[in-house]
C-alpha cells in the first residue's frame, strides 16, 4: 500500500489544469487563478503625487522653523498651473500632484498658518510624503503573475490597470455520487435498516471550499444497472467521486464497475486511518476518486487527496494540504497501525487538543474540530505542551 504522501504524489501526476477560459471580472472570479501575466497600461501614480494634506515645498527651504509665502492651493483631481521658486509653497491634498520645482510634502500637522503665508517647523528632505510617477507600477511592468489568487484587492487592482476581462483556470467540475441500497435522502424517514445520506451534502459543501463547481448526481442503490448509468454519466466530468462501495464486500461493486467502464485504476488501498480504501484511477483526463462509505473516512481522504487534485486542476502552483508543528494544549494517548488524522481543535496562538472522537462513522467529532492531529503507526502517549504535527481543514473559516 501506499503512503498518503505518495498517493498524493501519484494523483498529482494525473491532475493538469484545465484549459484556461477568458472571463469577465465578476464576483464569480473571487478565488479563480490567473492563467496569464498582467501588465499595467499605465504608469501608477501617473504624477508625482502628495501622501498626505499639508504643503508642496521646496526641501531646501526647509531647514528649520522658516515661514513661507503660499501660491496655490492644489485638490486632488487637479493640475497644478504654479511652478514653485525659492520661497514659496503650494497648499497640497493628499492625492494631488505635486507641483513643478516642489520635491517634498509637508505635513499640515508641521505647519501653522502665518499672515505672510505659512510657518514650516519641521525640516523636509527630498521626497518626504511624495510618491514618485510610476513608483507604484510602470507601464507595461507585469504586476500579476500566472498563479496569482484573486482575492479583492486583485480585483481593485485590475480594475486600476482598465482590465474588464482576464484568463483564469476554470473551476473544476466534480461529479458527486453516493452509493448503497441503505441509502437515503435527507428529507426521508429512514425506514428499517436505512441510514440518511451524509456523504453527499458533506463532499458538495467540501468541494466548493476547494474551488469546485459541484453536480449531484444522487444516490446509486447496489443495483449494477443503476450504479453502470450513474458512473456513466458522473465520468463525463473532470473528477467523479463515488462515496461508498470501494471496500471488498459483496456489495461493493464500484472498482469492478469503474474497471468495465474504461477506469485505469492507479491504486487501492493507502496507509491511512481513517480512509484505507481509498481508490484513485483516471478514464482520460477525467480524475476518478472511490471514496470510503464511512463520512469520517469520506471527509479525511478529501482534505488531504482530492482537495490537492483540485487544486490543481484550478492552476495553483503548490497544491495543500499545509502541515506545520504545535504544542499539545492537552495529553493524547493514541494507539494506531496507519498514520492517522484525528480530529482536533487548533488554535494557532495556544496550540491544538484533540475532540472527542468515536472514529470513522463519528461525523459529529469533526463539527467540532478545524484540524487534524497527524499521529504515525505506533504506541504514543504524548503530553501537553509536546509539539505534534497538525494539518489545518478550517481555519477562520478557510483551510
């Protein structure tokens, strides 16, 4: 079996970003990659500029207290029209272009109005509060890279560059089916030995958090006829995921099924606790991930392989999952075969504890949880104040 680290390896071979699309700068975009460098239009500011209210001056005539004789009063969105000479200032806003002869802003909090004109009592040096043409950005300087998140400020800031359209990878479209006759839909009543579908709802939600555009294509009882139509049509998808069905019971039909239907698997099986039957195989560019029926196993084998997939697909350049060592705020005493991912809450300023968990059917454990505590095969007994490893999945509401 492979190791998670390995398998992840494997996936990642397999996983290409998909081919980049022009698209209008909506909020749709927030969270998309930038498939392509950008280059301003313009130079950033476009003008020597003032950084705050207060006087253009001349720095030289600024050496101690001196007073000056004002010749202009300059607002931003305003073109100066007086040169500065010895002696002389212009009253300046925060924005507004400096003036010709002026090198330096001060302050109006070192100033003081004066019948002559103004009182300086500060020294200026050159280009005290002035920001220079183009100190920003040049035109044509490549101020956002390919890979680059958008976020809000890319937003503003293509926006101040005239950009109305931008290449970005696409967001991944995933394919999201359950599987078992046991199965049934939230809205229903379970009925003898029926349980709720929480997979399903549970990998929607975890796939838009990693960028995913989700399609639901529902339950899929054990009946071959159904679950061959159902995986049909998920394939048509970038990435299928099929909770349930991948272990080796009787029932459980999904490799055999996915192999018939021209799945090349890569591998069955890793060295992961919660998640072992972890499959992963591709049917030409389109990823195909069996996942385990239990939700805990569901929801682990997603944050740590399937989210890097698509991450991937989406045109990041170093796919998570982001580990890191903190303290124990708690003792943890943990007995385990396979690396193992329990459930625990991380405060990055005090250190991680671990949840009560009762394993891989516990989805409950994890609503109180935002991270894993990464625990290798073996005895441990690891006390407070021990740095372990954590793998974050919701930090502030973002993993």
């Amino acid at each position: 079996m492979l190791s998670v680290d390995d398998a992840r390896m494997v996936v990642l071979e397999h996983a290409r970003p998909l081919a980049p699309q022009v698209a209008a700068l909506t909020p749709s975009l927030l969270g998309h990659i930038l498939a392509e460098g950008v280059a301003s239009d313009i130079d950033s500011p476009p003008f020597d500029k003032a950084m705050m209210d207060g006087y253009a001056v001349r720095a030289a005539d600024c050496t101690g207290d001196v007073v000056l004789r004002v010749i202009e009063e300059i607002a931003a969105g305003m073109v100066p029209t007086q040169t500065l000479t010895p002696g002389t200032a212009s009253r300046i806003m925060t924005g507004a272009p400096i003036p010709p002869g002026a090198d330096a802003v001060v302050k109006i909090e070192a100033t003081a109005a004066h019948p002559d004109g103004v009182r300086i009592f500060t020294s200026a040096s050159v280009d005290s509060n002035r920001l220079r043409r183009g100190q920003e950005m040049a035109n044509g300087e490549i101020v956002l890279d390919i890979g680059t998140l958008l976020r809000p400020a890319e937003f503003g800031l293509l926006a101040s560059m005239g950009r109305t359209t931008v290449s970005v990878y696409p967001a991944p479209r995933v394919a999201i089916l359950s599987t078992g006759s046991e199965l049934v839909e939230a809205d229903q009543t379970p009925r003898g030995g029926q349980i709720r579908n929480s997979n399903g709802p549970m990998l929607l939600m975890q796939t838009v958090r990693a960028g995913g555009e989700p399609h639901y294509l529902g339950i899929a009882s054990d009946d071959p006829e159904s679950l061959r139509a159902l995986l049909r049509q998920g394939l048509e998808y970038d990435v299928l995921l099929v909770s349930g069905g991948v272990s080796m019971g009787d029932y459980d039909l999904v490799p055999k099924m996915l192999e018939e239907l021209g799945v090349t698997a890569h591998f069955h099986k890793i060295k992961l606790k919660p998640g072992k039957p972890l499959l992963f195989g591709t049917r030409g560019d389109t990823l195909v991930f069996g996942l385990p029926g239990n939700p805990v196993s569901s929801f682990v084998c997603f944050e740590l392989i399937v989210r890097a997939a698509l991450e991937k697909l989406r045109g990041i350049l170093t796919p998570g999952p982001r580990r890191w060592m903190t303290p124990l705020t708690a003792n943890f005493a943990h007995t385990t075969d396979r690396e193992t991912y329990y459930p625990a809450n991380l405060d990055p300023a005090q250190g991680v504890r671990p949840v009560a968990w009762f394993g891989s059917a516990d989805l409950r454990g994890i609503t109180r949880a935002n991270a894993f505590i990464v625990v290798p095969p073996g005895e441990h007994a690891f006390a407070a104040g021990q740095f372990v490893w954590v793998m974050p999945f919701d930090l502030a509401g973002n993993s």
